[in-house]
C-alpha cells in the first residue's frame, strides 16, 4: 500500500516515528536558517558601522547598500525595505524642512533672534542660551519641528558671534532631546511606551503629564552640566586665541610717502582688500582722529592705525610709502590739542600743455625753475593720478618732450618723470638719481600710449650734498637716452606667530626680549604684558630672519628635540617658501650647512610657530548701506548694533550727508603737504559728507561703508533697518524678488561700458541689473557705483534677475566672465511676520489635535509658496535628501534586526546579565536601559522601545519590580541615543550641517551615553526625588560657574595682552 522504502532508522520509528522524523528536520532546517540569518545580519551590521566611522563614503550611501543587502538575502522584503520611504514621521521630517526654509528666505528671523540670544563672549554661555531655553520648550513641543527651525538660526548667529557652530549644533540637537525625558508628551517614544502600558495593564499603571519629570528633570539637569563642561575638550571646532581683524597695526607716513599731503580717497588707503584704516594720530596736535572720512588729509609723521590681514601689511606699507611701527621705532608724540581743519575752496586749473599730463612744468630746465613749489607739487600729484588710472592724459600730445618735474623739502625730494617709453628707462632714471645721492623710498610707474610716467620719492643720502632744481634736471635729461639701472630692494614680511609650551619668551616682558638677536625681526604689537602661552605676536621678519624658513613637516608633531646635526640637515632641505624668494633664499645661506646657527634657527622654531593665514575670497567690494526710516538703529550707535564685526565684513567707515555744497576737508598742513592734487580738489567738491565715529548715535539717511566678499555683502540685506544705497535702482527690476540673485560680471576690453558711467549707460534700462558696487585691480573703489567711470576689467556686482546671464550671455559682449554668487537671493523682509504667522497657526493646530503635523506642515508649506515667501524651486530645494535616505533606509535595517533574530538576542543577554548580577532592582533596570539606548542607536527610538517592552515588563513581573519604573527605563534608555547620529531624527538633521564627523558622536557621546546611565538608574532605584533633584542642581550650578569663571579669566587674560 505504501510504496516508499524506509531505512532501518524510519522502520524503528514505524508510521508514527517517520512523521516526527519529518517534523526534527524541518525544525533543524529552520534553525540553520535562523542561525544563517543571525551571522548574515551580524556581519552586514558591523560592516556598515566600520564604513560609517571611516567618513570615507557618505552615509546615505552606506545605509541603503546594507538595507539592499537585507532585501537580497531575503531577510526583509521589498515592501518592508522600502516601508520607511513612506512613513509618516519622515515625510513630515522633509516637509518641515521647507517650513523652515519658507522662514529663513525671509532674512529677518537670522537677525531678531540673533539679538535675542545675544552676543556671548564664550563658548559655554552661548550653549547656555541655546540649551536651557530649548530643553523647556522641547519638554511641551516635538524637538523635531524645534531644531528644523532653530538649525539654520542658529549656524547664522554662531557665524555672527565668531564661535564655531561644531560647539552649538550638537548642544541644539542634545537640548531638544534632555527637554523630551521631562514631560511625556516631550518625545512620541514617551507616548508608544505609554500605549503599550494601556494595551498590556490596562488602568493598573497609570502615569500622568509630569510623572516622568520627576526622574527626567535631573537627569537633563546632569545632561546640561556634562555639555558644559566637556564640549570644549571633546567637540571640533576651536576659538583661535587672537583674532587678527582685532589687531591694530601702526604705520606712520613718511615724508616721501605719495599719501602725504593727499586726502584718504586719492592716496588710496582704503583701497587694499583686508587693511581697514581705523583712526590716525596727528603728529602736529598729538589728537587721534577715529572719524576718518575718504577727504581726511594726511600729513607727513602722522602714525595711522589699521587692522586686517596682518600678513599683507608688509606689502601695503611698501607700497604707500609708509614706516611700519615696531619695538624699535619710536612714535614721536607732537604737543597741542587744537582739530587742525581747513576748509577747501575751489581753486583754478593749471592749464593744459604739451605733454601727456597736460603741464609745461619740467620740459625746459627754465619752465622748472620759473615754477614756484606749489605748481611743481600739483604737477606730480596730478601725474600720479594719471598713473593710477584716476585721470586720464591727452593721447594727442604723444610726441611731446620729456617733462622732469623736481619738488623739494627739506632733505626730502620728489621727481616726476613723463617721457616716451623705451626699454632700461625707469632702471635709467633710478641710476641718475643714485648718482645724485639721492636714495630712493618709492616709486610708482606707468606707461600710457607711448609714454612711461613715474614718480620718485627719495631721500639726500648726506644733507650737505643735497642737489638742486638745475642739478637733478640736468642728470636725469642727459641719462633719458643712456642704458643701465639698479634693482629696488624689497620691503620686510610680517608674519604672525604663536608661542610655543616652553618657549624662552614665556614669563618675560617685551622690553626683556632682544627680538632681533633671537629672531632677526622686530614686534609690531606690544601685548604690554608677560608673554603666555598660546599668544600670537605679529612680528616684522628682517632679510635672514629664521622665521621665513619652513621648518620640517614633523617638526611640531614630535616630543623630543631635533638634534643639531638634523636640524642642519633639514635646514639644507627647505624648499617650501614662507614670503618672497629672497629673504628665504637669504636666511637659507646664513644658516645652512653652519650647526651654530642651525641651532639658532631650531631654537626660533621652539620658541615661535608661524602661523599660516587661512585661504579664501580675496576680492572685496565696497558697497553702502543706507540708514531707512523708522529703522530701530536711529538713536544708537555702530558699536552699540554690533554691526562693526559682522563676519566676513567690516564696517569701513560712517558718512552723514550735510547741507550745502562746501564741504569740510579734516587735516591739512602748510609747505609742500599744504597742495592737494587738482583731482583730490574736485573730489572734495563732489561731496557734502562729514564722518562720524562708530559711538555716535545714527540718524535717518546715514550711509555706512562696509567692504566684503560678494556673499558677505548679500548678507547685509537681511539686516531690518538697512536698505541698499541703490536701492531704488534694485526697486525697479522687473524679475521678482525671489528669482533674483547677486552676480560678478567682468567688463570686457572692448565692450560698450568701458569709459562710460552707469548712468550714462542707463545700465538698469539696458541690461535688467542693478550696480551695487565695483572692484578695480585688486583694489575696492569707494564711490557711488553710479558715478564710477568703468574700465576694462573692473568687477561689478549685481543685482538680477534669472534672465540676465543667458541674454546677456547670448547677445551682449560688455562682459567678458559672469558668475552667480551662491546663495544670494535677497531677503523678503516684509514677509517675516506672515511666515510666522502661518508657522505658529501650523504648530498650534497641530498641538490641539485637529490634524497631524505632516498635514499642517504640507498645508503651511503651500501658503507660504502662494503668497510669494519662496519660490516653487526654493520649495524643492530645501528638502535634504541625504537625510531622508539615511532615515528611510535605518527603518529597513531596524527591520532587518528584529526580523533575523539579533535584536532579540542582544535584548534577553542584556537583560539577563543584569538580573545575574545580584544587586537588586539596579541592576536589572540599568540592563534594560542599557539595551536600550543600544538598540535605538541602530534602530530608531520607537522601534528599540516597543522591542524591548515585552522583555522588560516580563522581567520586572518576575523581579516584583514597580512596573511604572521599568517603563521609566524604557522611556529614558530610548531618549539616550548620543553615539551615533543615527539614533535620534535630531541627530541626522544637525549631522551634515554642523560638519561632524561619526567620531565626533563617538567621543563626545560614549561618555555621555554613560553618565546618564548611572544617574539614571540611581535616580530611579537608589535617591529619592528631591536628592536627585538637589544634587542634580548642584552640579549643575557648579559647571556652568566653573565654565563662566574660566571664560571670564580667559577673556581677562586677553584683555590684558591687548
């Protein structure tokens, strides 16, 4: 009857014994499966975590590879791996994301809450600001929506204050998460928890609003305290101890300086990118001028102080003629008190002549000397202009005779040279003037058509041998036509450097240090205390100086000593340049090959590291700011705004328009600084301006100067009470305010702008943009952009709209390189108060339970984008995709544990360690939180709550252990998730923008993830509630004075240096 044949094994069992033959294999053959399953995920899991803490591939990548490979095994299937792409939660996430962008493109929200939280002065009391106001208002709101909101503000006002954002984000993201333990409607895993109660107990356990405040309260309070004192240390993101925009440098005007004599505007002192001219001190009066306005006049000795890119200032001093101010100069204080200002009226033109400049002055050896010296300074000074490209000479006088035009002071003399351009010429004319000792301080030079125009400042080596008019202009005209020339030295490097541990400057005052012996340089700022540690110098590197060499890229990267022998060997070896070529090559034949001095040099590099200064943008425009009416800044003053130390910008100076037409020049000086060039005349004309200082109070209409890169001056729309100079030419585009953007565009040689004004182009009418300001040559011009006569090759900044590039792109060739600069639609002021009208109606709505968040969020979104607060694209582009795939994918991947086994095995091991260790209730509830905050940091915090829940509800019914208590556990082991960026939605939202890396979690959040672990499990079976509090408060307390205290004597210390 049957047919099969059975072996001796099934014939022993009989028909019964073969069926349960049949029922151990399945059951074999499903264990193997569950054991492949185990292994399979394990390895899959502990992969991924491997490729996420080597930051070599992007997490959005590495989670959905492992969640495919879950789907490829066959452990989850496709509709469980892609479930997570469609769950509510996250798409709610994204759709928030556009709610906040909708917020943030109205530019307003960045600067009023700026000025609520304020302008801390230390790392740790700006966490304080951040952390305990979201902690309150996370334990009664989602977090979720919270940090979508607050992360973009608060990356703006970190930028703002100078502190970096890696210290701000994570207590941002933290802060939300201690809020949700405090309330149980603080986090949605409180709620899952609580449902699970009801389902299980029905009304047996019953826990109300605030029950788990009385554990979760400490237990934020102990969290706070932990980010407080410890960020500092674990967190990137590090305060350099000096900033150089705070650094003045001085400088004083030499009196063979082309600035002497001439207003600020013209001598082009304001004209550098990164040196910002802050106050002069007048060697006449000894008074300091901190209003210096663009027609201040210069004077021979008078000491200006700057600040900026302290690097470039070398160069900048070379170039204006100017004596930099070190220990081993000494500033010469002139008597008086008295404002010495004159008023400038109109004077008349020198006619024009035969030459290029249009002067007869200096092409006989009589029209010099008939000349009186007045007219023979107005003749250089207006040949200078020529050269620097301020005045334009007469093209049809290019055969003219040469023109040597000589003005003399004292021991001081300048000679201005206009002759037809032939190759050695200047290195002529510089021989001549060497053979009449006359040692050369500054030139200038340019050829125009076929003429070379020059000017030479120099200096009588011997007094008694001063030449006179006849001299000079003897040698130099017989020498126009002869061959030779000298080379002109270059000026000293300044350079920054920092104290090292050790160093043999540390505990000694400057007036102690023979900086030239030591390091062949002099200082520049005096700390006018002992030196430290950690301090920068700016110093003044002389030719050879050890400081211009490069030291070995491990120098400062090993503990012991370098000895002799390698240090001269290195020293042979130094190819990498720190300045010019020069001096490097010159402090290399000093001391290489030489062990004495290769000592010398070892020990400079001990004592001082030279600090290499940051790359970027180095273009800057100068663009003005209008005071508007009714703005909050009339009655206050620049300092009192904190609009002097915006980043990336600086407030250049204050112009307040004055009535009438005669305008007051500040400065002047008899004898030869008494002449002002004719062009630096009409400049004064032009203008009815008088500056202010930065502490007097604004009024309506004031016009602020600020000088940035293109993106950091798009910056300053957004700040409530600041229009645009131009803005009634921006007004009038076409395009609409959110499809504009700022744009570069380059003039082309032969395009239609070049020698024409912007008005006189009706560039507006013409190419649909708005001027906002230009950049000529490196240089920042400090006009109104409508009046500035363009030049091939000047940058333009614009204001337009989406059409521009292509049209003009396509059929316009005034242009020869456009380029958007990113970022830079302008702000919608007027919209920030219905954008926080529909934000607010979305939350609250939400809160009252008439709708869920995704609907309110989507429904919010849609209104911003009909009334105008973005654009349709604006709306795409602020939804972060990364984040979602991350997020998506670790649904999968949650799945994927629960589904093999693993989450299982890790929960009960967990938890039957803990109930093996013997030590009570502690021990148990510390092995369920612990599995907990471990699972939520793979698996989201819901999905480690309800996996565990049985688990831990099963363990302390068979412990007698209050079941309210395990719940608690649950609850804040779920909350704990600070290891991983994965663990936690606000985690992942502040990941990417705050640049951290997975190690970051790593090392800060271990640490911890522990602390909270013990406190939490002794606050729940050990102290009763009000030592948890108390003790909680103390340490609280006791971290945030100890992290003020440090900053207040680190902020004293500085000061001190200063």
């Amino acid at each position: 009857m049957f047919p099969f044949q059975f072996d001796e094994v099934s014939s022993s069992y009989g028909p019964c014994g073969a069926h349960q033959r049949h029922l151990e294999e399945a059951t074999e053959t499903k264990e193997d499966d569950e054991t492949w399953e185990i292994v399979y995920t394990s390895v899959v899991i502990v992969v991924m975590f491997a490729a996420l803490i080597t930051d070599r591939i992007g997490a959005d990548h590495i989670m959905l590879i492992a969640m495919t490979m879950f789907m490829v095994a066959g452990i989850i299937t496709v509709k469980e791996g892609l479930a997570g792409f469609a769950n509510t939660g996250l798409i709610t996430v994204m759709v928030l994301f556009v709610v906040a962008e909708g917020i943030s493109k109205t530019g307003a929200l960045d600067w009023y809450m700026a000025k609520l939280l304020g302008s801390p002065k230390s790392i740790a009391s700006a966490q304080l600001r951040i952390l305990i106001p979201i902690t309150i208002v996370s334990a009664f709101l989602n977090n979720t929506p919270i940090v979508v909101v607050m992360l973009p503000i608060i990356q703006r006002w970190a930028k703002n204050i100078g502190l970096p954002k890696q210290q701000l984000l994570i207590p941002l993201s933290w802060g939300s998460i201690f809020g949700g333990t405090c309330t149980l409607i603080g986090t949605s895993t409180n709620l899952v928890v609580t449902g699970l109660l009801e389902d299980r107990y029905g009304d047996e356990v019953p826990i109300s609003l605030f029950d788990l405040g009385v554990y979760g309260v400490p237990v934020a309070m102990v969290g706070i305290a932990y980010v407080i004192l410890f960020s500092p240390y674990l967190l990137p993101g590090k305060i350099e101890q000096d900033d150089q925009d705070a650094i003045l440098l001085g400088a004083r005007v030499t009196a063979w300086s082309p600035a002497a004599g001439r207003t600020v505007q013209r001598s082009g002192l304001r004209d550098t990118g990164g040196i910002y001219l802050v106050s002069v001190l007048r060697a006449e009066t000894g008074n300091i001028h901190r209003a210096v306005s663009r027609d201040f006049v210069v004077n021979a000795g008078d000491t200006l102080y700057f600040t900026g890119l302290v690097e470039s200032f070398g160069d900048f001093c070379e170039e204006h003629g100017l004596e930099m101010v070190t220990n081993e100069t000494e500033i010469k204080d002139a008597p008086g008190g008295v404002d010495n200002t004159t008023f400038v009226t109109e004077q008349d033109v020198v006619n024009p002549g035969k030459n290029l400049i249009g002067l007869q002055v200096g092409t006989t050896k009589e029209s010099l000397l008939d000349a009186d010296d007045e007219e023979r300074l107005r003749s250089i000074h207006r040949m200078t202009d020529v050269i620097r490209g301020d005045k334009e000479g007469d093209p049809g006088m290019q055969g003219a005779p040469a023109s040597i035009v000589v003005s003399m002071d004292g021991d001081i003399v300048v000679v201005g040279v206009d002759a037809p351009d032939r190759p050695g010429l200047l290195l002529d004319i510089s021989k001549g003037l060497l053979k009449l000792g006359l040692e050369l301080r500054h030139t200038e030079a340019a050829v125009r058509g076929s003429r070379s125009l020059s000017i030479w400042r120099t200096e009588a080596i011997q007094v008694e041998d001063l030449p006179d008019l006849d001299q000079i202009w003897s040698v130099l005209n017989a020498l126009l036509s002869a061959d030779g020339g000298v080379a002109k030295q270059r000026g000293l490097r300044v350079l920054r450097a920092q104290v090292r541990k050790g160093s043999r400057l540390e505990g000694k005052m400057a007036s102690e240090i023979n900086f030239n012996h030591l390091y062949k340089a002099a200082l520049v700022v005096d700390p006018g205390n002992q030196f430290q540690e950690g301090d920068v110098l700016v110093l003044q590197a002389k030719e050879g100086s050890p400081l211009l060499l490069d030291p070995p890229a491990d120098f400062y990267l090993e503990e012991k000593a370098v000895s002799k022998s390698g240090s001269a060997l290195s020293l042979g070896k130094l190819a990498a340049k720190r300045g010019n070529k020069t001096n490097d090559a010159a402090a290399a034949d000093d001391f290489d090959g030489d062990v004495e001095h290769a000592a010398v040099v070892e020990a400079a590099w001990k004592d001082l590291q030279v600090l290499t200064p940051q790359s970027g943008e180095t273009r800057e425009f100068l663009t003005a700011m209008a005071v508007a009416e009714k703005s909050g800044f009339i009655g206050k003053t620049a300092n009192q705004l904190a609009i002097t130390r915006l980043p990336g910008i600086y407030l250049v100076t204050i112009d307040r328009p004055t009535p009438g037409g005669v305008c007051k020049v500040q400065g002047g000086k008899s004898s030869v600084n008494d002449a002002l060039s004719q062009s630096d005349k009409n400049s004064v004309q032009n203008f009815s301006m008088v500056a202010i200082t930065k502490d007097d109070p604004l009024q309506e209409g004031d016009i602020l100067w600020f000088s940035g890169s293109a993106a950091s001056v798009g910056d300053l729309r957004k700040i409530p009470g600041l229009r645009s100079y131009e803005s009634k030419e921006v007004g009038k585009i076409e395009d609409k305010i959110f499809d504009r953007r700022l744009v570069q565009a380059v003039v082309a040689r032969n395009g239609a702008l070049v020698g024409h004004t912007v008005k006189e182009m009706r560039f507006r009418s013409r190419y649909g943009a708005a001027v906002i300001a230009v950049h000529r040559e490196g240089k920042r011009v400090h006009d109104h952009p409508g009046q500035v006569k363009l030049q091939a090759g000047d940058v333009l900044l614009l204001e337009a709209g989406p059409s521009f590039i292509t049209k003009t792109a396509e059929h316009d060739r005034s242009f020869a390189l456009l380029a958007e600069v990113e970022d830079s639609a302008p702000p919608r002021l007027s919209l920030l108060i219905p954008a926080l009208i529909i934000t607010v109606t979305m939350l609250a709505v939400f809160s009252a339970g008439v709708a869920e968040l995704v609907v309110c969020g989507l429904v919010a979104s849609f209104c911003m984008v009909a009334i105008g607060i973005m654009s349709e694209q604006e709306a795409r582009d602020s939804v972060n995709w990364d984040i979602y795939v991350i997020i998506a994918s670790a649904f999968g991947i949650g799945t994927a544990l629960m589904n093999s086994g693993v989450a299982d095995i890790i929960a009960n091991f967990l938890v039957d360690v803990g109930t093996a260790m013997g030590i009570g209730d502690a021990g148990l509830l510390g092995a369920v939180y612990f599995a907990t905050f471990l699972i939520s940091s793979v698996l989201t915090n819901n999905a480690a709550a309800a996996l565990l829940f049985p688990v831990a509800m099963n363990a302390a019914e068979s412990a007698g252990i209050d079941r309210s208590l395990m719940s608690y556990a649950l609850m804040l082991g779920a909350s704990a998730s600070f290891m991983t960026p994965y663990g936690y939605t606000t985690n992942l939202l502040i990941y990417g923008p705050g640049g951290y890396k997975y190690t970051d979690f790593l090392k800060m959040g271990t640490p911890l993830q522990i602390v909270l672990w013990v406190a939490s499990i002794l606050f729940l079976s050990v102290f009763e509630w009000y030592i948890s509090w108390l003790g909680s408060a103390i340490i609280l307390v006791a971290s945030i004075a100890f992290r003020l205290l440090e900053a207040s004597h680190a902020s004293a210390r500085k000061a001190d240096r200063k």
